[in-house]
C-alpha cells in the first residue's frame, strides 16, 4: 500500500486528534524555556515549537480536504434553522 494510499484510508478524526497532540507537543517545548532561560534551549524550543505547530497545521489541513473530499455533492450541514420565507405580498 502506498503513503498516499494509507493518508487517503486515515480517518479525519484520526487525523485531528494527530494535529492536537502535535500543536500540544509544540506549546510545551516553546514553554520550556520560561523554566530554562539560557540562550540555547530558547533558540532550540523556538525552532523545535514551531516546526510541531507547522506540522499540526499541515495535518489539520489534509483532514479538512479530506473530510471535503470524501462529501457527497449536494448535502450540506446547516446547523440552523431552515430559511423561512414570506410570502409575498400580492401586486396590485
């Protein structure tokens, strides 16, 4: 089975707790250095931090086109009411 092929089977619930736990992972090694203030592991977690967020972004991103993807066309998921109209006023 190819990579694409294992991405495109990946469930988009899957993909998203993925995205969460990479942009947790990247908030705590950002947050590192407010306990280790040297000059090293500041420039390490920023690189490292940024690189997970990135990362997280990028996999939000493909569950997203793949949740678009796999609609059917025609269905929506409105959340509120159905629109009402008025009726119409007759003309004179």
């Amino acid at each position: 089975m190819s990579f694409l092929a294992r991405i495109a089977h990946r469930s988009v619930t899957g993909l998203v707790r993925l995205a969460c736990r990479l942009a947790l992972a990247g908030l705590a090694v950002i947050t590192y250095p407010v306990f280790s203030p040297r000059a090293l592991p500041v420039v390490l977690s920023m690189s490292v931090g940024q690189a997970l967020g990135v990362g997280a972004f990028f996999v939000y991103l493909l569950a997203v086109v793949l949740d678009v993807a796999r609609r059917e066309p025609g269905l929506t998921d409105a959340v509120g009411p159905p629109s009402i109209r008025s009726p119409r006023a007759p003309e004179p």
